[in-house]
C-alpha cells in the first residue's frame, strides 16, 4: 500500500512538474496577468509541463526575485539578463522578431544642441530603463563623450509618458524614451509640441531566458512550443512572433552595462 | 359666514397640516442650508485631502503622466469644474479646465504639496457652487413638491372622512327636520361610524318614545275633548279653542264660537259683579273658580263648575286664559228642588233655616235693616172644611204668587214655613216702608177676592200678619226674631185678622 502511494505522489510529482515563468513588470500585475495568460495557458498544452506564471509589483521586486534564481525562466529587458546571465548563468533562448531603439525628444532644442547644451533637466522613465535610459546615455557617452549626468541634471519621472509630457511642460529640456511609446502617446498636444532630436541604434529586444537547473529537454520543449505559438495568443503582448536567440547576442549589451558602470 | 361641518373638517385639517408641513418645510430648508455648508466644508476638506495625498509621489518625482492621470480623476467627480498642478518653481505641471470654468459661482479649492517641510508644488481645485446651490433648489423644490402632494392627498383624505361623517349627519339632520312634522317617518339607513350610528338609535328611540306619547296624549285629548268642558280664549277672552263637550253643552257648532267672545253665553240672570270679580282674579294672574250659568244656543239655560286660569305659551308669556268646566245643571235642579215647596214654588221651610242666618250675617256688613214678616191665612181650616182641600192648595198656590209678584226687590224672599203659613224676608230703609210693603202684600192678597165665607174678617181670603224690623247688628238670634214675629201675628189674629202688626 505505502509503496503504492509512494509511486502514485511520484508520478503525480513529475506529471505536476513546473515551470515557473517570471515576467518583468512593465505595467500593472494584473494587466500582465490577463495579457500573458492565454500563452502561459498554451505553452503548458504543447509542452505538458505546468508552465506557472508569475510577476512582481515593482521592477526591484522583479530584480530581486530573477537574482536570486527564482524563476526557470523569465521575460525581461536585456539589461537584467546580462546581469541574471552574469549572476546565475541565465541563457538566452528566444525573444520578439523586433528590435529597440531609444530617442532623445525636446520641444525646442535641435539635434547639435543636444551636444552643445548645458544645464536643464533631462528627463528618464526609469534609472534601469534599458531603451529609454540605458541606450541613450550609453551611446552618447560611448559615441559623443557626453555624460549626461554632468551636463544635465538627470531626473527619473517613472514612465515613459511623463517624459514626454515633462518636456513639453518645459520641465526638462530633454527627455529620453522609445519609439513606439512616443508614437502612441495619448496627448497629443505634447506629442505635437516634440520631436525626436536623436535616435541610437537598433538593439535585439527583450529575452527569454532559461535557468541553468532547468534540463536541455525541457528548455528544447519550451523553445520549440514558443516558436510555433499561435499569433493570436501574443497579440495582447505587442509580439507579432518569438524567434530563437542566444546569450552572445546580447554581448552588446554587456558592453553597455560595462560602460555605464552598471555591470 | 357659518360653514358646514364638513367643510369646517376639511379646512382645520387642512390648516393643520399646512401648518405641521411649514414646520418641517422650515426645518427641512434650515437643514439642508447647514448641510450644504458642511457639505462644502467637508467636500473642500476631502478634495485637499485627497490632492495632496495623490499627487504627493508624482508631483515630488515630476510624473507628469500621473499627475494628469490624477488629475482626469478628479475631474470625474462631481461638480469639479477644473484642477491645476504647480511644481515649486510654479511650472504648471498639469491642468484640465472645464467647460464651466468661465462661470463666476466657482468655489477654488487650493493646497500646497509638502513632503518633510520641503515645499513640493501645489494644487487648485474649482468646484461649481452653482451646481451645488442647484442642489438646494432641488432639494427645496423636491420638499415643496413633496408638501403639496401631501396636502392634496390630506385635502383629498379629509373631503373623503368630513363627506362621510358630514353625509350622515345630513342625513340625521334632514331627518330630525322632517320628524317635527311627521314622526312616523322612518330612520334612514346610517352606516359607518359608531357614534353615528348610536345617535341615530337614540334618536329612533326618541322618536318611538315620542310616537307613543303623543298616542297617550291624543287619547287623553279625545277623552277630554268628548268629556269635559274646556274653552280657551284670548286676553280679550275671544275664543280660540273649545272642547266637543263644550259645544255639546253649548248647542253651538266649533266653527260658530271659534272666534266669537266668551260673552255670547252670558246669562242675564248671573250678576255683572260676579264676571267683574272673574275678571280682576284671572288679569292678575290667579285661579278662579265657581259656578256660572249660562246660555246655550236654544236660549236654555245650563249650569257650570268652571275654573279659569291664565295661560301661558313657552316663553311664560301670558297668551289667554283656559277654563275647564263640568256641567253641574242637574245638581243645580236638584238644589232647587230641595228648598222649594213642591206645591207653591217658592222657598220651603228648610231653605229658610239656611238663608235666615245668611241673610242677617250679610246684611250687617251695612247694618241693614232687616225685616221678617210672618203671616198666616185667616180661618184656612175653615176653607178647607167648606171648599175642600183642593181648593185649599188652589189658595195657598196663588197666595205663595201674590207675595212673590209684590216683590220689589232681587233680594226679597218668600218662603212657605209651614201648613198656610208664610214667611217674607226683605230689607228696606226704613220701617215705615217695611210695613208699607206688609200692607201692600196684605192688601194683594185680599184684592185676589178669594171667596171665604168662614172668614169673621173679610169675604174673602186674608192674611193675618206680625212684622219685625230690626238693624242686622242688633238682631240677637233668628229664633228670637221669629217668636217676636210670631207673637206679633198672634196679637193681629186677636184684633181681628186682616192686619199688620209691627
């Protein structure tokens, strides 16, 4: 009987076993809860592993968490996998077929002021934003030798529409975001009164990466399941469709976080 | 103005409740007043509150995008017109301005942001007091709505409760109306209310007690009317109501005395005095009683015991006079026959025993003279020894008419005393007179040339007679007058018959 019972918790055990995927949060909880949903859903149906979703309530929660090798995989910005990559051997395995790139947008100033100008605000989302923070002051730094946190003086507004709104409120002369988050800004008036005084490079986008502990079969179940997910399931996630990808790609960024002091 | 019950009902209730509803319209209005000011208070107090706690974070981090968002938020809530946002250097970090921001009735609502003493930014919030006061009239309009519901609905309730209440009372109204001319109507149907209905048994009950009464008193009436004699009159004593046993008594019809006064049933032998002493009793105010003769229709006479008062309507005003009456003409008969001799028809012997004291007792108010003559026929056995006692009854019957036929007086009687003798009882004023009368009546008598052949004193009849005279206030007793009298006769028999002596 107890040898019965034993089988039957060990087989429930390994039909049972999870995955945990951990999500960076970029909007609430549980807008990222709904969006991810249907694809945490799916992927556990291809795979036949539980597949567990799983976020934080803040971005250092979510540092915090990743770090400390809490997840078996994660979703996060390419900034956090070099150093999860650094610190647990995080291997990057798929990401969006899309790339990033940061801009610099003013409301008066022009492009060659943006070297020249001295003094004023310039305005962040975030310290750790990868795009609108990190890429920007790194490639002027690394490009034009600009540190802009002695030119200017740097203010971290929490998102990215505040930059924006910041600027055209003449609170910072400059402000730095992406693309697609400056051409979906709501305000339009303020959207009118920008432009884009600056664009860096174009940069691989977010990774998913895999925890060392989880074995090859399962992460080669995961990878396959994700490339061949329906595209209607990642719509809501602003994905058109995930691609393979490897640590080297994001070398670069390495490089980024070494320049910046940050790695 | 005299109103109904129903609509007096109606319009204290009314009045009322207009009154109750002032109350609490005026306590209502006072409330919601104070309410507003502490609503405003308190709305100014939440939205600082609020704002500062809210915009707080963003606005110490220049999260404009959340300062708009809170912003935006604000501007949901009721009666927030328009909300601005300032960094410490006053850069305008957010505003969101209403339609209704031109508008001059706005409340500003202003605070400043500050964190640990360090001066952040501030806020202003404009809420539309309008809107507020609005609010008010509303609410004071709904109170007024709301009373003059409840007063129609009252006025409504009341018309309904007084109508019905007020229905039967007409109706018992109505009905007691009708019941003084016609008691036997019947009670008409009353429902509902149960004092109501108890007035209407009560008054059933009355009407039934009154029915049976007026019966007993129609009966008794009848009776009355049938059996006893009773007239009514005016003060002048015109008739004005008679009983059928009046007419009947009297032989006339109801028709021909209703109207006629009292007076057509006089009877000339009844004083005058006798109606004047009626008169002056019944004026004052007193009860007279007595007995009357009176004259029927057929010009016979009837006698009657009647008693008349005053009388008097329902406000004790003295309206005319009433006498109830019943018919005493045969005791009258009867009297007349008891003191009447049955063969000469004038007083007998035992009415003399009743009218000689009477006589005197009266006429000694004045001190009158009073005379008694007593007379005998002369020889009378002797007639009737000669021409048989027919012939003898033949004498004293027309003797008895002469002394009667010599009476000059109403107060001169005439009595048969015994077998053939007589007596006389008058007055006169002096005594020559009174033997001047004695010799008149002896005179007459013999002037009737009765033919007496045994007479030693004429051929014919003749009367001896001995005359007293003497002032009713010296006169002793009648027994002493008689034996004078009779001593006096008994001397004029002696001398010869035919004579006087007094």
């Amino acid at each position: 009987m107890k040898i019965f019972l034993l089988v039957f918790l060990l087989f429930c055990s390994v039909y049972a076993k999870e995955l945990i995927l951990g999500v960076v949060p970029q909007q609430s909880p549980l807008v990222l809860h709904q969006k991810w949903k249907p694809l945490v859903e799916e992927l556990s149906k291809m795979t036949g592993l539980k597949i567990v979703f799983k976020t934080e309530a803040s971005i250092p929660l979510f540092e915090k968490a990743l770090y400390s090798g809490q997840y078996d995989l994660a979703y996060m910005n390419p900034y956090h996998f070099v150093i999860a990559n650094k610190k647990l051997g995080l291997q990057a395995a798929l990401r969006a077929d899309k790339m990033i790139q940061g801009v610099v947008v003013s409301k008066n100033l022009n492009r060659s002021e943006l070297f020249e100008a001295q003094g004023g605000r310039f305005l962040f989302p975030a310290p750790k934003a990868f795009a609108a923070t990190l890429l920007v002051k790194y490639e002027l730094k690394k490009k034009y030798k600009i540190d802009l946190e002695q030119k200017f003086k740097v203010l971290y507004v929490n998102s990215h529409d505040s930059v924006y709104k910041g600027v055209a409120r003449g609170i910072g002369v400059f402000g730095g975001g992406i693309v697609r988050t400056f051409n979906n800004l709501s305000d339009s008036r303020a959207k009118q009164s920008l432009s884009i005084v600056y664009r860096t490079d174009t940069y691989p986008s977010h990774p998913i990466g895999f925890h060392p502990k989880v074995s090859l079969e399962d992460q080669k179940k995961v990878q396959e399941a994700f490339l061949k997910i329906p595209n209607n399931i990642i719509e809501p996630l602003n994905i058109k469709k995930f691609i393979t990808t490897s640590t080297s790609e994001y070398d670069i960024v390495k490089d980024l976080a070494l320049e910046l002091g940050i790695y | 103005m005299k109103l109904s019950f129903k609509y007096r009902f109606i319009l204290s209730f009314v009045v009322l409740e207009i009154i109750f509803l002032s109350m609490i319209a005026i306590l209502n209005f006072n409330s919601i007043e104070k309410n507003y000011d502490n609503f405003i208070e308190y709305k100014k107090e939440s939205l600082q509150a609020l704002g500062k706690e809210l915009l707080l974070t963003p606005v110490s981090s220049y999260d404009t995008a959340m300062i708009d968002n809170i912003v935006h938020t604000f501007l949901q809530l009721e009666n927030v017109v328009s909300m601005k946002v300032w960094d410490s250097q006053g850069v305008l970090l957010s505003q969101e301005i209403g339609e209704l921001q031109n508008q001059h009735n706005l409340l500003s609502i202003e605070n400043d942001i500050v964190l640990d003493n360090v001066y952040l930014g501030k806020f202003s919030i404009w809420i539309n007091k309008d809107y507020e006061e609005a609010t008010i009239q509303l609410n004071k309009q709904r109170t007024i709505l709301l009373i003059i519901i409840e007063i129609i609905i009252s006025t409504a309730l009341s018309w309904l409760i007084g109508h019905r209440i007020a229905n039967n009372l007409n109706k018992l109204t109505k009905y007691s109306e009708q019941l003084c001319t016609n008691l036997n109507l019947p009670l008409p149907q009353i429902s509902g209310d149960k004092e109501l209905i108890v007035l209407s048994d009560t008054l059933n009950q009355m009407r039934e007690k009154l029915l049976q009464e007026k019966h007993d008193v129609e009966r008794y009436t009848r009776i009355i009317d049938q059996d006893v004699i009773v007239a009514k009159s005016d003060l002048d004593g015109n008739i004005t109501y008679v009983s059928q046993a009046f007419c009947r008594i009297s032989g006339y019809t109801k028709e021909e005395l209703l109207g006629k006064n009292l007076n057509i049933l006089r009877h000339p032998d009844i004083p005058k005095t006798l109606y004047e002493d009626m008169w002056n009793i019944i004026k004052a105010g007193k009860v007279w009683s007595g007995e009357i003769e009176n004259r029927s229709k057929d010009q016979s006479s009837y006698w009657i015991q009647a008693t008349v008062f005053p009388w008097f309507d329902s406000q004790n005003n003295k309206i005319g006079y009433m006498s109830v009456s019943h018919d005493i003409t045969n005791k009258k008969h009867i009297e007349k026959i008891s003191i009447t001799d049955g063969l000469t028809h004038i007083y007998n012997r035992r009415h003399f025993d009743t009218m000689f004291p009477k006589v005197i007792n009266s006429s000694k108010r004045n001190n009158d003279l009073v005379s008694f003559l007593l007379m005998d026929i002369d020889h009378f056995k002797q007639y009737n020894d000669t021409y048989g006692h027919q012939m003898g009854d033949e004498v004293l019957i027309k003797v008895a008419a002469c002394i009667r036929d010599s009476f000059l007086r109403a107060d001169d009687y005439c009595f048969r005393l015994g077998g053939e003798e007589f007596g006389v009882l008058f007055k006169s004023d002096t005594k020559e007179k009174a033997l001047q009368f004695a010799n008149t009546i002896r005179r007459n008598i013999e002037h009737l040339h009765i033919k007496h052949s045994g007479n030693s004193a004429s051929k014919y009849v003749t009367v001896s007679m001995g005359l007293f005279c003497e002032y009713a206030n010296e006169i002793e007793s009648t027994q002493h007058i008689y034996k004078l009298a009779d001593d006096l006769l008994y001397i004029s028999k002696e001398n010869g018959r035919n004579q006087v002596n007094a």
